[in-house]
C-alpha cells in the first residue's frame, strides 16, 4: 500500500492522524495542554482543525505525537470551521444542541438587555470544562466567555 505524502493529506486526514498518534502516546488533552502551555479545550479544537495553531505551538505539538514537520503548515492554515447542521445522533453532542435549541433565544434576549444589540463573539473566546462534585451525581461544568459584539449600523 502507498503511504501519502503530507503534501497530499488534508486537514481531515491530519486530524486522523493526530488522533492515532495521541492514542499511542497515550497523553490526554489536558495533559498534551500542559505540555505546550494551551488549554485543553483550545488545543482539541485546534487539533481536529477547527483553529490554528500558533507555530510554536504546532512545533511542540507535532514533536510531542512524533508528526512529520511538515504537519506544522496544516496545523498553523486557518481553518474553513465547515460543519454538519444536522442535529447529530451521538447523546453527547445532541445534549449540546439541545441546550442551545432549548435556551438558545433565552440567552440571546439576555445577552441583548445586559449589553445591547449583538452577539456573543465565537472567536474572542474561551471555554473551561470542569467536574464539578455533587452528591446527586457529579455535574459537568462549562464556562464559556466571548468577547461582546455590537451590530453596526450603516
């Protein structure tokens, strides 16, 4: 069989890869995160391409999944952030649309009486995943901050 060139991998490939090469390592993303200095959410999605690295990180990140150097180009590439808009089928994921098609306009009118017209920036964002201990059951914990953008007029 004929192993691809890195000039010929896509992002998707890439992404394949990187899941393969931490799965060896055996590292999880909290644990890739601190060895070069991100956080686990950021680096999971710059990771399955939906954000670029920074080249110094895309190094560290490539040398620590043993990655061809020539991986760094892809990883640091802006990224095209193409997704599905069906609702998808894993519980995990569905949970997350759900919350948004649940409380998705209760947010928004919120965010409009607490700051105005606009929205919450998707970009100037972070976002802190954190377990929480609850005597019902442990709870999981996200926190999510995005920059405040006004709508222009003109």
């Amino acid at each position: 069989m004929n192993k691809m060139t890195i000039d010929e991998l896509t992002r998707d490939d890439l992404t394949a890869m990187i899941l393969r090469a931490k799965k060896r390592a055996d590292l999880s993303w909290a644990a890739l995160a601190e060895l070069i200095g991100m956080s686990p959410v950021w680096l999971h999605s710059a990771a399955t391409g939906m954000n670029a690295f920074p080249e110094d990180k895309a190094r560290s990140f490539a040398s620590i999944l043993g990655l061809p150097d020539s991986a760094v180009a892809l990883l640091t590439e802006s990224p095209l952030k193409v997704w599905e808009q069906a609702v998808p089928t894993d519980p995990c994921l569905y949970r997350l649309y759900e919350i948004v098609g649940v409380y998705g306009p209760t947010i928004k009118a919120l965010i409009n009486e607490e700051f105005g017209n606009g929205i919450m920036s998707a970009i100037d964002f972070s976002m802190h995943l954190e377990r929480e201990k609850n005597p019902k059951g442990d709870r999981v914990k996200l926190t999510m901050s995005g920059k405040y953008l006004a709508y222009s007029n003109w």
